[in-house]
C-alpha cells in the first residue's frame, strides 16, 4: 500500500506548532510494510485542500488527512471533504452521544458548536475517537481511501490505532520488511560515507537498502531488508564488519540513546562519574543522569561557568587561567582532575569552550572546545572545533564527551 499524508494547519507552516503527526505516521505504516512516499503540508483553507486532494499521486492507495476538525470556524476540513466527495452533513447519532459524554464526565457544559461536531459527511464511514470530540472520516472515492483525523496527536494516534489500522489490514498486506539502525557519533555523514564506500556498495549488491539519517553529532545507519528478517543474520555481519572499522564511532543499534550506552559502560566496570563544566553549563550533567537509575554510577557536578568560580569551586589555578585563557587544554586538564578528587568519582569530564555566537576571536574562534577526561590512569584532554551555531555546539559536545568516555571505558 502506497500512502499520502496531508497536514493542515497555519500553524504547522509557520513553524509555531512541530508536524510530529507525519513523523509517527511514517513510522507506523513502515512497521506493517506500508509505504508513505509523500509528506504534505498546507494552509486550513478550503482551495488548498482541493488542490492537493485534486494533486495527489497516481499510484496512491491511501491519504492520511490530519488536521481541521476541531469545533471553530477556523476548522474548514470537514466542510470542505463534505462539498469534495459530495456528501451532505448529518447529525451522527452515535458521535454525538459520545460528545455529549465526553462534557458530562468533565462537568463542562455542551455548547452548540459541540454539538455540530456530530454533523458528519452521509457517505464517510465514522471512525470513533474516544479520546476527543473531532470523530474520525474514512472516504472511498475512485479507489482511493482517505481518512481525515483530528490533529491533536494523542486523538489522531487512538483513531489510527483503534480504528483506522485495522481496517486497513484487512483490505492491504504489507510488505514484508526488516530493519535494523546503527547509531554513530563523532563523524559527520560525507566523512563515514566515503570510509564506507565499499562497504556500502557490498550492501546494495545484496540487495539491501541503506539509509543514512543524520543530526547534530551523530549520524544513523539504517538497513533494510524487504524480504524480511530473513536477511536479519546478513544485516548483523553487514555492521559486525563496521564495528571492527570505526569503532570508536558506534554506539548502539535500535532506540539506543548515547547516554544508556556510556550508563552501561560505567555499570560495567562498576565505575562512577562526575562532570565539571563551563561552556555546556550543565548540559551534559542532565544527560547523562537522564536515565533511570543514573544515580547508581553519577554522582554530580561542578557548574563553573565563570573564571571565578572555576579558582573557587574546581579550584583551577588562578594562573593557569591568566596564562592560558579557560577556553585551553590546560585548564580542562585542571578542571577534569580537580573535578575528580572533589567528587570524589572515578572518572571526570569537563567541558569549556567558546559556544558562540560571539566571543571568539582570531586564536579561539567559536566552536573551539576543549574536553578533559581525568581517570585512574590519568588525565587527558581533546580538542574539537565545532562550528558557529550554539545550541549546536552545546549539544555536540555534549555527545563528545559521552561518546569519548564511553569508548575510553569499553577500551581501557
């Protein structure tokens, strides 16, 4: 089954509200092998629906409409679908019992515009939404099935899983496919593509399909089989093989964050962790102890976010700093191994570094980062230079220093 996903909504395309509907809805139909080949989003107005209910592909089975439903005059989708596949509005007895419960359980009084919620299209069958008070529309017209659904995500997931879904399974099979996700970090996406050039060509030769899908720090490896997990033993081999060439890049597969992977590293070798930062300013505290039980390896932080408070609190040498600047090898050295002693931890991160947007120059440009990493054997620190935007900087050295850490307790 081929389908079509239509958003509609201002707020969508002015960026005020994230189309997260489209993004779920893609993943749903590719876990029962149904295929979304095209992503829409348009204004809740009546001639933009037409023109791309009008523009839909040839080849496309189903249209997945979200959005419009609601109870204002600004919500135009069922009037509009209404005049489209030439269907007159009824009350719908059934919905409107729902509606009329959904305000007895909350004690809220029943308006008229509520009750116009149940005026639906004669010729849609009713897709219940036990959830809210926009019902759900499925409408077959020139062997096409389009099915229009509130767009609140909560309301728009209990239809399509509750009633939606199950009628599609009947009338389509999905292809069978299988899928398995590599996650990296460090390496930017035209740098591991050409380390794994060959690698990649062997891939497709098998007649698997590849898929890379990057973010800020980290890029994702998708495979997939479209015979099934038949292929899931030559799939494993495929990245067993990319283990073995970059290493220090992977650090898990599936819904793997890079924070559960360096958890379990330190519950491995039974270690704990502490973190002294400047430039992330706890940013990379509120990762690592975003997991579950982190209490049991990561025991806190420094936050010395001023030079000040850097000789005060990681009791960083006042000169060190003079000398070489807190954006320096020497003073991440210094605030990782005092970090260390203070905490009283096995190992330390620190993190300072010139976030943007302003306050780089000629010899520390923005993006510059310095990251210590203090240990039983040592101290060390690594230089990296991200680039000019700051939340960008902020969260890729975060993940560098948990990737780093991670990889330097997996090989040490």
């Amino acid at each position: 089954m081929k389908v079509e996903v239509l958003a509609i909504g201002d707020e969508l395309l002015i960026g005020q509200t994230i189309n997260t509907n489209a993004a779920w809805i893609g993943q749903e139909m590719a876990n029962r092998g149904f295929r979304v080949q095209r992503s829409l989003t348009i204004a809740d107005e009546p001639q933009a629906i037409v023109a791309a209910l009008d523009g839909i592909m040839p080849n496309t089975n189903c249209v997945i409409i979200t959005g419009g439903l609601g109870p204002t005059k600004d919500d135009l989708t069922k009037y509009t679908l209404a005049r489209y596949f030439d269907s007159p509005l009824e009350i719908h007895p059934a919905t409107l019992a729902q509606i009329e419960g959904f305000f007895a359980s909350r004690n809220k009084p029943m308006l008229e515009v509520n009750v116009q919620q149940a005026a639906l299209p004669t010729k849609a069958t009713i897709l219940k939404n036990r959830r809210g008070t926009a019902a759900g529309m499925w409408f077959e017209h020139q062997q096409v099935i389009f099915i229009s659904l509130p767009g609140v995500p909560y309301e728009m997931k209990t239809i399509m899983t509750e009633e939606a879904f199950p009628l599609l399974e009947k009338l389509f099979v999905g292809a069978t496919l299988y899928h398995k996700t590599m996650h990296t970090q460090g390496i930017g996406e035209s740098f591991l593509a050409d380390q794994i050039a060959d690698w990649e060509d062997r891939v497709r030769a098998a007649g698997l399909g590849l898929a890379y899908l990057p973010s800020p720090g980290m890029v994702k490896l998708r495979l997939s089989s479209y015979t099934g997990d038949e292929n899931a033993a030559l799939i494993d081999r495929f990245f067993t093989e990319l283990e073995e060439r970059i290493p220090s890049h992977i650090f898990g597969y599936g819904h793997t964050s890079l924070e559960a992977a360096l958890g379990q590293q330190l519950l491995a070798k039974n270690a704990t962790v502490g973190t002294v930062e400047s430039c992330t300013a706890g940013l990379l505290a509120q990762h690592i102890a975003h997991i579950s039980g982190a209490s049991a390896y990561y025991q806190g932080a420094l936050l010395t976010y001023s030079n000040a408070l850097k000789v005060k609190i990681a009791e960083v040498n006042a000169a060190v700093l003079t000398q070489h600047g807190a954006v320096s090898e020497e003073v991440a050295l210094e605030m990782a191994a005092n970090g260390r002693r203070l905490l009283g931890v096995d190992y330390c991160l620190s993190t300072t570094g010139v976030a943007g947007p302003t306050g780089g120059s000629a010899e520390k440009p923005v993006g510059l980062v310095w990251i210590g990493l203090s240990g039983p054997n040592g101290t060390i620190a690594q230089k990296f230079q991200f680039g000019d935007n700051r939340e960008r900087n902020l969260e890729m050295t975060t993940l560098s220093a948990m990737n780093w850490l991670r990889h330097y307790l997996k090989t040490n």
